[in-house]
C-alpha cells in the first residue's frame, strides 16, 4: 500500500472527496496520508457535519479502510472569505483565491516529499476552478504526482448529501433530490450499487519551465510561464556546411544559394562568439567559415564566386566591396522572404547598424537570432 497525499479545493459537497479516498485505497493500493483543501466559511460548515462529525464520512471510511487512515491532525485547511459566501463561477476569479490555491498545493508538494500528491477534481461543477487547477497541476506536479477527475454512475446522488462511498455501513441510503420542477424528493439508494471511477487527466508536466524563484506566487508562475514558451517558439537554425543547406525548426529548408549560406553562416558563428555584429570591412569569420566549405563546391552567382574564392586562397585578399554589398543585400532579401510565414521567422533577417566615423559612413550586420539557438556543423 502505498502513501499518498491530496489537495483540492473543496465544493459544497464533501462526498466527492470521500469517493476519491475510497477509490484511491481500492482501486489503486494507495492509502491517503494527509489531505490539503481549500475552503471558504460555507464548505467548510458542510465539510465539518459531513465528514468531520462523528458518524461522519471519515468515521466510516476509518472503519471501513482502518484507523490509520487519514489521522485527523493530517487534514489541512486554507480558508479564503469572501463576504461569508461562495466565489462565483466565473472568469473573475479573485487573484487572492488563486494566490491562495497556489500557496496551498505548494505547501502539499512540500510536505509530500517523495510521495505521491494527487490533485483533485471534487468542486463539483465550477468548471473554471477545475480548469485552473488543471494548470497549477501542470506547473507545479513531479512525475510522481497525477490530476484526477471523480465520477460516480448515479445521477440520483449527483449533489446529494448521505453518500460517501459504496462500502459505506450506513445503508440504504435516504437522499433528498430534487424534481424537474425543483421540489424535493427522498430516493433510496444502496451504496454498494454505485460505481465510483477515477479518471486521470492526460497533462503534459510543465514544471521544468519555471525556475525555482518563479514559483513563489501564482503571478509569478504566470508570467514566468508566458516567458518560457514564448523563448521556446523562437525559432532553430541548423547551418550544414557539408550538406550546404539551412534549415528551421527541423523542417524549413531555407532557399539560398551557396554564396547566401556562406554569409548566413559567418553571421551565425559571429552570433556565438559574442555580440555579432560584422563590419563591412571585417572578413574574419567568412574567412572562418571558408575553410570548412567543400573545395569543389560551385558558388552561385558567378560574381560573388571570385570574391569568396580570394577570401578562401588568400588570408590576405581583399574582396570588392560593391560585390560583398550585393552578397549582403540579397541574402538578406532572400531571408526576408523565406522567414515570412514563420513564427518569430524576423529574427532569421540580418539586421543593419549604420555610423558615422571620420567623416564616412561604416555599415553592419547581425544575425537577430541568440546564439544558444543556432547550430553550425561542422565548424
């Protein structure tokens, strides 16, 4: 059997909670330790006659399941107020209940350790808190935690008050529900009869996205979130000198002739080194990258073939500018062109640096791409 620890925020039926701690045991070998929910002043007058009152739901999942489970020092509250009445259910959440909710399932993953920490779904139909509980599971659970829906198959007990889980001594069970028109009606009920199901959310874990100090605060976590994901769909590029090609993300092929690529490749492996930026006299990483370029490769245009060639022969060689200026321009044209259905493609378009000195103007170029996001092969 194996010890494991909840957090939930609890609606204005405690029964769901007394199905999961249930189904945990016999469904799945795992024995509730220690429970951590959010309340406010009315769940918590209902959680207290419902499941902390002798006779109660823990009571009888005690007798049912053994004492040892769920020792009542073990359940912790987090009470939020608000005005004496439940939050509404709505896209206004209070950023006190959502601070709130985050202070209490960071106390649960502290205290768990290694043991496992289920997140429950048991508010009942506020769909929104639901749904944010889903990301805080995503932003804060290790791959030993899990988020978990509880369901049961009677519509009859939906909302109800008595149930608690099917092995339950009280029996048959008097449920007040209520009519189509509204009225109250009693329904018997046999608990035995009732199938609870846990139904585990398939959620991609995001915690790794987060560094340590992002998770203080729910706003933190959030912007902290929006950061990352927007560093992640920047763009890759991979330069193959030995392939002469350049791709994105894996799968773009930019279109660019020999020529083109070599210029994209000394603006990538400038990025690498530091700030980046090549002067339009400065041919030191072209030359860097010229000694990896295949001897017989065939550069396209003719024009810039001569230039390159001396650059490559001649440690010394100074290439005609006009042609290097032609190179410049219509590889970032060509990149402009190319970069334009993809998401951040602006940060693949060299940008331009123009000064002045002694009178004459002096032009660069740098890759707007972070060289952490470049690979270069094989230099």
């Amino acid at each position: 059997m194996q010890d494991v620890l909840i957090v939930a925020e609890l609606g204005p039926n405690p029964a769901p909670l007394a199905e999961l701690i249930w189904a945990l045991y016999r469904q799945r070998a795992q024995r509730v330790c220690a429970i951590f929910l959010l309340v406010t002043p009315r769940t918590l007058a209902w959680f207290q006659q419902e499941f902390l009152a002798p006779g109660g739901a823990l009571d009888q999942l005690q007798q049912v399941l053994g004492r040892d489970l769920l020792p009542a020092d073990a359940i912790h509250l987090e009470a939020v107020e608000d005005g004496g009445t439940l939050l509404r259910d709505d896209a206004h959440h209070t950023a006190r209940w959502n601070d709130a909710r985050w202070r209490l399932y960071r106390r649960a993953i502290r205290a768990a350790g290694a043991r496992p920490v289920i997140f429950g779904l048991i508010g009942g139909s506020h769909r929104t808190r639901a749904a944010t509980t889903a990301v805080m599971f995503q932003l804060l659970a290790r791959p030993q935690d899990c988020c978990l829906d509880v369901r049961v198959d009677n519509d009859a007990i939906k909302g109800g008050t008595g149930f608690y889980f099917p092995e339950q001594p009280d029996r048959p069970l008097r449920i007040m529900n209520r009519t189509r028109g509204g009225q109250p009606r009693p329904v018997l009920v046999e608990p035995a009869s009732v199938t609870v199901r846990l139904v585990p959310l398939e959620l991609p874990l995001l915690r790794g996205l987060l560094p340590p100090q992002a998770r203080e605060s729910w706003g933190e976590a959030l912007t902290a979130t929006q950061v990352a994901l927007r560093q992640a769909e920047r763009p890759r590029l991979d330069i193959d000198l030995v392939a002469e090609t350049a791709t994105v993300n894996g799968t773009q092929v930019l279109p660019l002739s020999l020529s083109q690529l070599i210029w994209l490749a000394a603006l990538a492996w400038a990025r690498k080194q530091g700030t980046g930026w090549i002067d339009a006299a400065d041919h030191r990483a072209l030359r860097h990258v010229l000694q990896h370029v295949q001897p017989g490769a065939i550069w396209i245009p003719r024009r810039h073939n001569k230039a390159l060639r001396g650059l490559r022969a001649d440690p010394a060689h100074v290439p005609d500018e006009g042609s290097m200026r032609t190179l410049r321009a219509q590889t970032r044209s060509a990149l402009r062109k190319a970069s334009q259905p993809l998401p951040h493609g602006s940060l693949l378009v060299p940008e331009i640096r123009s000064q002045w000195h002694d009178g004459a103007k002096e032009t660069a170029q740098r890759l707007p791409l972070e060289g952490e996001r470049v690979s270069l092969s094989p230099l």
